[in-house]
C-alpha cells in the first residue's frame, strides 16, 4: 500500500478548546487516519464525511522534517502534546517508528511532551528505555473497565482495558508522570472495583459531550445530558460530581472539561492543581 506523507503534523489549537487546554500544542506522528478507528472519534468526525479518513492506512509525518521543527523550538517550549488528533502509538509505529524517533529527538533537545494513547505500546521495553523521566508525561486512556464489554461493543480497536490498565501500573512503578485518562467518561462501561484499584496515583476526567455523532454509536441513556453548550450536550455539574465521587482509588484527580462554567469550578474548586486541569509534574518539565 501507497505511504501518504502526513504533512501538517505540527499545530497549536485555538478557539474554545485552546483557550481552555494548557499544552495546545500538538505533534502528530500519523494522520488522516488512525487503526484504532474509535467510532466516536472527533477527529474522524470532522474528517470521514470529506473522505479524508483512511483508519486502514493513515498518512506519516516525515522524521526529517519534525527533526527540523523541534530543533528551531525555543529551549522553554512547554510540553508539546504527542497524539492530540490522531494516536501516536498505533499499530503502523510497529513500522514506521517515527514517534520512537520523535521521541528521541525531543529529549535531545530537552523538549517535554505529554503523550496521550490508548495503546499498550508507550510501555514496551524499548520505549520505556528511551522515555526521559524529566521530560515525560504519559496519560493512557481508559474508556471501559471489561475487556469481555468492551470486545462485544467493539467501539475502538486499540490495546485491551487490562493492557492499558497494566502499562499505567508499570510506567507508574517505574516513576514516570503517568494517569490513568478516563475519557471519555461513560459511567455504564466502567466498574469502580477495577477502576479503583489500579495501582496509580494520578486520574484525569473528561466526562462524555454528546452531540448527534456520538449518539450514533453508544446505545446508553443520554437523557441526562440536558445542558446544551457549543453543539454539545453536557451532564448537569451534580450529576458530574455525583460520578466523579465513586472514584476513590487516586491520590489525585483532575476533570479536563469543555463545558465553561463547569471548567470554572472544577479550576477554583476541585482540581489538584487549579493552574493545570492536565495536573502534570511540574517539578520536572523544563
Ligand atoms: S485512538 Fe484517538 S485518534 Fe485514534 S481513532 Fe481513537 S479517538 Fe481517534
């Protein structure tokens, strides 16, 4: 099969979700597609009705030029966002290995990146041996605790629960800034017996928007997500806090959040670090 070059790979995200994310700069390693394929993507649903979506053989970004681009970043970057739009640490990196080269070339430039995967990947050995402790910061995303649900629903094709959740315990053993990332939060694919035992301290929360994409996918009751905003449905803020009090396993906890006056409180009333919804260490990025 022909290999596309995935030419934008570098951007910063303005608008609504800018203004509210601390890390809006993204570099991305593979696009116009991505294995895991979720349904519910956004990405996907921005791109598949222009047929610009190809999950069977996404584009890849050329190392050479994301060399050159990281080497012309100022020495007090903050920490670039690995798999914003598409994942980092899909299955075609097995081939292509630019995010292992990435990777390698951000430390060498003492650049700090925030990976976000659903995939397993991040915590083979030989990515383990290159991740830089003062410049990593790994959220693996969770959607569902039940690798038998989650194989019926067949929503995403990327790692098992259990895979990810066993690559957060060990990059957490092993002293990384890792979290466990539900997102997004579907509260009837998640049992807290498994949530709340995984062995991490750090979780991050971005509850499920709907909008008629998503509700083409999840056959669960949306009746609850009354509170329109930006063309989205949002769960009332009791109801969300109402969840978010069944996760009790976690040292910390912070809600990323789109919804304006909800970001507001999570910011001046709940999060561990009301500067950073992301909650990253801070003490060992630049
Ligand atoms: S892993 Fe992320 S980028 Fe890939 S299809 Fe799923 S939601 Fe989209």
């Amino acid at each position: 099969m022909e290999v596309k070059e995935f030419k934008s790979f570098f951007k910063t995200v303005g608008g609504n979700e800018g203004n509210k994310c601390h890390y809006p700069t993204r570099l991305d390693t593979y696009g116009c597609g991505c294995q895991h394929n979720c349904d519910y993507c956004y990405a996907k649903s921005l791109l598949d009705f222009r047929k610009m979506w190809h999950p069977e053989n996404p584009a890849v970004a050329d190392i050479n030029k994301i060399r050159r681009k990281i080497a012309k970043l100022p020495k007090d970057t903050p920490p670039i966002r690995l798999g914003g739009m598409t994942d980092c640490f899909q299955p075609i990196e097995k081939t292509h290995r630019v995010t292992y080269e990435t990777i390698k070339c951000l430390n060498e430039n003492k650049i700090p990146y925030l990976i976000v995967t659903k995939s397993a990947m991040v915590a083979d050995d030989e990515y383990i041996n290159i991740l830089d402790k003062n410049l990593a910061h790994i959220q693996i995303t969770v959607t569902n605790t039940n690798d038998e649900q989650y194989r019926k629903l067949n929503y995403e094709k990327a790692s098992l629960p259990s895979e990810r959740i066993k690559a957060i315990e060990k990059l957490q053993k092993l002293g990384f800034d890792v979290q466990l990332r539900l997102s997004p939060f579907i509260p009837e694919f998640i049992d807290y017996n498994i949530l709340n035992n995984v062995q991490c301290d750090k979780i991050l929360v971005e509850f499920l928007r709907v909008n008629s994409w998503i509700k083409k996918w999840f056959d669960i009751d949306y009746s609850d997500y009354t509170l329109k905003q930006s063309n989205y449905n949002h769960l009332p803020l009791e109801k969300k806090k109402e969840y978010l009090s069944k996760i009790t396993g976690f040292k910390e906890i912070t809600v990323c959040e789109d919804y304006t006056e909800h970001y507001e409180y999570w910011k001046n009333n709940f999060n561990v670090n009301p500067d950073d919804c992301c909650n990253l260490r801070q003490d060992i990025s630049i």
